[in-house]
C-alpha cells in the first residue's frame, strides 16, 4: 500500500524538463491544496515507531481526510472529559510516568453486587470507568456470565510494593515484561480492570472468550495484545482492559490495526503538536 506521508519530503526539481503552453482548448487540471491538518497529520505521523509505520498506511491524502474528520470526533468527545482528572486518552507507559502524586478526583468502591463478583475489598474505579464496568456487567448477565473483576485502581505506593516483589520474585529484566515500574501504571489512573484469574488460561475461559470478543463494544479496550511486547512494553494480557469509551474503541478497530496504544500515542503526539 501507498505511504502518503512521504509527501513530507522534498521533492527532487533537478532536470525538470520545460514546461510547454498548452493548447487553447486545453484546460489546466488544479493540484488540491493540501489542508493545514493533512500537513499536521503528516507530521505527527513521521514521529511514530518504524512498526506504527509499517502496520498503520494510508492510500492517499484523501484517506488521511476522512481519518481526521474521525479523529475530531474523538478530540470533540475529549473535551467533554471532567476538567478535574486527566483524559480518558492519557498516554501511560514506560515513556510517560505520571508520577507519585496522582490521584483519580474521584474514585468509586468496587463492591461485590449482584452485577459482578470482586476477588477482594480494597476495589475501586473512576466514576467513568466503573459506570461503564456495570454496563458491561449487565451485558455479560444477559448471556448468562457473571465477571469477576480482580483488580482495579492501584495507589503509587502499592504498585512500588507490588514491582520490588516481582524483581525479588524474578529479576529486574523478567518483571518489566509483566509489571509497570510506579508511575507508569494504567491500574494508577483508576480506568484499567484486570478480570479473573490474571492467568493466560483465562483467556480461553467461558468469561475471556466473551469479555475478549464484547469489552469494546461496551467501552473497553484490551492494552496488552499477543505479539505485541516490542509496541506496548508488556506480555500478552488477555485479562487487562482499559476504558476508553466506545466511539474511542471503534475508531482504534478502524484506523489503528486495534491496537490501543498505537491510538494513544498518536492523539497523544496530536494534541503536543501546534
């Protein structure tokens, strides 16, 4: 497939042969302009990863258009995020440490219910994404299926007890496959759920089938996909999801290969570009 964001390169105008006068009932065919966010999205794209590039391509200018028409729809939705707490998109990885200080503005206890079973009381959400946790509660009951949400939202101070674990556990090298150092943690912003388990086999479970093959239709986004390590940081996560909100997880499937941080980190670079 065509890479239009090559157009950001100059052209070579040597040996530009003459150009000759065109007959008088010729007409001139006019080059579109290209639009100030076409050149924009040009430019945040050429700061992406060698593998965004070669996964995420589009055929022409024209196809770029109709991405950022959709792209405005999400940064339009973004502004209606609580001007209190970070968006719903913030990007939070190995990269972007948010760091000690962060606290959700509000948070709410995730308490078992008739809606879904919680493997401990210390449970608890952002308002956003414990709404969205009952919506798809009541999906899952509808097709006979009662989640089991294990682990929510996590303080700095326990995700810095939790990773000095792993290293005791396996070395350094081993536990920064599958645990975030604190301050890069998803679990930190209060939107991350881990459901089960937390084993691989929970994935091919009744629950992980349906949780895998519905989450985004309800808002929620799997961060951690197989064969996905070298992108997101991780190993294969079949049990953690992230709200994102529902039209964020279509536009993913659409024009990022879903893979959710291949989106975040786009929007991310958008909205630090002028």
């Amino acid at each position: 497939m065509l890479n239009p964001f090559s157009a950001c390169s100059k052209s070579n105008t040597k040996n530009v042969p003459e150009t000759k006068a065109l007959p008088e009932n010729k007409t001139v065919t006019q080059v579109k302009a290209v639009s100030p966010e076409v050149k924009k999205a040009k430019l945040v794209y050429s700061k992406m990863s060698g593998r965004f590039k070669n996964d995420i391509q589009f055929k022409d200018d024209a196809e770029i258009e109709s991405f950022i028409a959709d792209l405005n729809e999400i940064l339009e939705e973004e502004k209606t995020f609580p001007e209190n707490d970070v968006s719903l998109f913030y990007l939070i990885d190995k990269k972007h440490n948010i760091g000690s200080d962060y606290v959700p503005a509000e948070l709410i206890p995730v308490k078992q219910c008739s809606l879904f079973n919680v493997s401990r009381n210390d449970l608890s959400l952002r308002k956003e994404a414990y709404d969205a946790l009952k919506v798809l509660s009541e999906a899952a009951l509808a097709d006979g299926i009662k989640l089991m949400v294990s682990s929510t939202y996590r303080s700095y101070t326990y995700q810095t007890g939790l990773f000095n674990r792993y290293v005791a556990q396996d070395g350094v090298e081993l536990a920064e496959r599958y645990s975030a150092r604190p301050g890069t943690s998803q679990h930190q912003l209060g939107v991350a759920v881990d459901f089960g388990s937390i084993t691989d086999d929970w994935g091919d479970t009744k629950m992980g089938k349906w949780v895998y093959e519905n989450a985004a239709k309800y808002g929620w986004s799997l961060s951690f996909p197989r064969e996905y390590e070298d992108v997101t940081g991780y190993m294969w996560e079949c049990w953690h999801f992230r709200y994102i909100g529902v039209k964020a997880c279509r536009f993913q499937e659409k024009w990022f290969n879903n893979i959710q941080q291949y989106m975040l980190e786009f929007i991310n670079e958008w909205n630090l570009t002028e």
